[in-house]
C-alpha cells in the first residue's frame, strides 16, 4: 500500500537500502564529539518504509547528530480537498513528527527542526496563499520549498523525471511563483542535473534575494549518456559550479553522490564500500564545491534513505569528515553544522 502518496521507488536514481548488506561493514566513527545539523533527508513509506524510528537508528549510530531539516519527497499529501493545498499535508507530517523528537523518545536529535516541502509555483500569484498554508502548518519549523526541475533528454539520466517540463526555471509563469518566496522570507531548493545549472544562474541572477539551495553538489551525471565519459563530464560540471558559486544567494549541499546518477557501481559489490573508498570517489566532486562556494556556503548533508542504497549513516559522515579532515577548525564547523543552521534559521538549544 502506498502510504505516502507515491508508489514504491521507481525512480531509477537509487536503490532501495538493504539493511543485512549494510551491516558487513562497520566502522569505528571519526571525531565522534563533532555537532552535526544534517540539513538534507526524507520520510516516507511507500514500498520501503523510512520514518522516525529508522531515521533515529541511522543518527543514533555513532555521529552527534544534533538536528535535521526535512526536504520534500511528497510524503502525505493530502488526499482530499484543493490540489493546490494537498502539499501541506506533507508539511504537517513532517511537523508531527517534530513534535515527536521533541519528545525525546527518539533520541537527542531534533528530527525535522527545519522543513522543506513543495508548492507547485506554476500556479503563478496564486503559490502565495498556499506558502502562507505551509507556514502556519509548519508551526514555526517550514522553511522553504522544493520544485524539482531535474529533466534531461535522456531517459537513462532522467529517471522518474523523464515527462517533467523541459526548462522550467525559465517559465514565466513559474518565476511569478518564485517571486512569491523572498517577501515571506522562504528559500528555494533548486533539485536538477548538471546540464541544467546554467539555468539556475539565470534564476539566481533575477532574483538575488531569494536564498537558493543547489541540491546534492548540482546533480553531476554518469549514467545514460554520460557513462564512461567522466574525465570529459567533470570539467564541463566544475566549470558550472565555479560560476553559479559567483552568484551570492546560492549555497550548496555536499552529497546526495550515492545515488545511481553519478555512474558508481558500490551497490554492486558483495560488501558495502569503506569511507575510505567513498572518500576517495566523492573528493574531486566535494572538494569543487568547497573551493568555489566556501565553507560558509556549503554544508554536508546525508539524502537519506536514497544515499543509503550504497552506505551507512557511518560511513557517509566518516566519509565526508576524511574529505574535510585537511580544513580549519571554523570551515569544520561551517560545513557540518553552522551553514545548514544559518541557511534554515534553525533554533537550536545552545
């Protein structure tokens, strides 16, 4: 039964997590003090069930997860009333089991302190009431919006996106709903593969004071056809990064490189990859990133439970805490938590 709103994952970006082939590798956690806010994960139950009690076993394992922010992944629209509306359903899912965290029954995290779920801005002017809808469901927690554009012509690259409009960040329609975010002090996650990112800088550009999010270091591709052609790819996808960076609304989020898109085979193997191995592969891509944008405008995120079709919770941020084992202490704490609570205006307990 599809309980979240959506069928089990056909998405054809990720694989679904096996929990027995994550166990053959364990790992001792790297700095196992350092505050973490992971500013990037989804809920759901469709098909492969992911809600508090498995995201509380993944942050519970080892890192000191202090908070997390929610993204949009259309869990529990509403199944009635306005289409336009039947998003803010997710926003009070995702805020119910906020106030579950705040319990503390699920550990000392604050699960969802920030949430970011969708409103469809081809509705033009009319995206306002329903983001004022999100903002009263949220109970102080709703932060922003996703609207995918990811689509490519490629229907190996585009996945579930594959019938999605072709350049929607262009649509003029679309924009009217855009301007519709920074007057209520909202944030746009921005979800697209590498090709696209020219189009985002058009956007960042028209509206520099809308604070946008450029999802899972920009969607560099290595399926379909890009396969093989990696050392061709990569400086066409760093040669957009350095220039959407020189756009000063826009941050970055360092991950979401477990997923099939990027062309590696980890979930292939007979045993699940080391951090070591995923240091490895993920560097040139995190490093990039890092270099062009900042330590101040990036930050580490997990894309679970996609990301987790190829690693565990450990392993990722042993990952990605290798990758930042050479920085300063201030672009540590930058990356692994003060960016993503800045950006979500998180309220924390000091």
């Amino acid at each position: 039964m599809a309980a979240s709103g959506l069928p089990a994952n056909t998405s054809g970006l990720f694989v679904e997590p096996r929990e027995d082939w994550l166990a053959l590798h364990q790992e001792e956690i790297i700095d196992p003090s350092r505050p973490i806010v992971d500013p990037h994960h989804h809920l759901w139950n469709r098909g492969h069930r992911y809600l508090i009690e498995e995201m509380a076993a993944d942050i519970g394992s080892g890192h000191n997860i202090v908070a997390t922010v929610y993204v949009d992944c259309r869990s529990m629209y509403r199944a009635h009333g306005p289409e336009a509306f039947r998003p803010v359903g997710e926003v009070e899912f995702a805020n119910g089991v906020a106030a579950m965290s705040a319990s503390g029954a699920y550990g000392t995290a604050a699960i969802c302190a920030g949430i970011v779920s969708h409103v469809n801005l081809l509705l033009g002017d009319a995206a306002k009431p329903v983001l004022e809808a999100e903002i009263a469901a949220g109970n102080g927690r709703f932060r922003g919006i996703r609207h995918s554009s990811a689509w490519d012509q490629d229907p190996v690259v585009a996945g579930m996106y594959a019938n999605r409009p072709k350049g929607l960040l262009q649509d003029p329609t679309f924009r009217k709903g855009f301007a519709c975010l920074a007057p209520l002090n909202l944030s746009f996650d921005a979800w697209l593969f590498h090709p696209q990112i020219g189009e985002l800088i058009e956007l960042a550009r028209a509206f520099p004071d809308t604070r946008i999010v450029l999802d899972h270091c920009g969607g560099p591709a290595g399926v379909g056809r890009f396969a093989g052609r990696r050392e061709e790819v990569f400086p066409q996808w760093r040669a957009s990064i350095r220039e959407i960076a020189r756009c000063e609304n826009v941050v970055v989020k360092l991950g979401g490189l477990a997923m099939c898109l990027l062309g590696y085979d980890f979930h292939l193997r007979e045993s699940p990859p080391s951090s070591e191995e995923l240091a490895a592969a993920w560097r040139p891509y995190i490093e990039t990133c890092i270099e062009a944008f900042g330590a101040r405008r990036a930050m580490f995120e997990s894309n679970f439970p996609p990301d987790k079709g190829q690693c565990s919770y450990q392993v990722i941020f042993n990952a990605f805490k290798r990758i930042a084992a050479p920085l300063g202490e201030a672009e540590k704490t930058a990356l692994f938590s003060q960016t993503a609570t800045d950006i979500y205006r998180l309220d924390l307990p000091s």
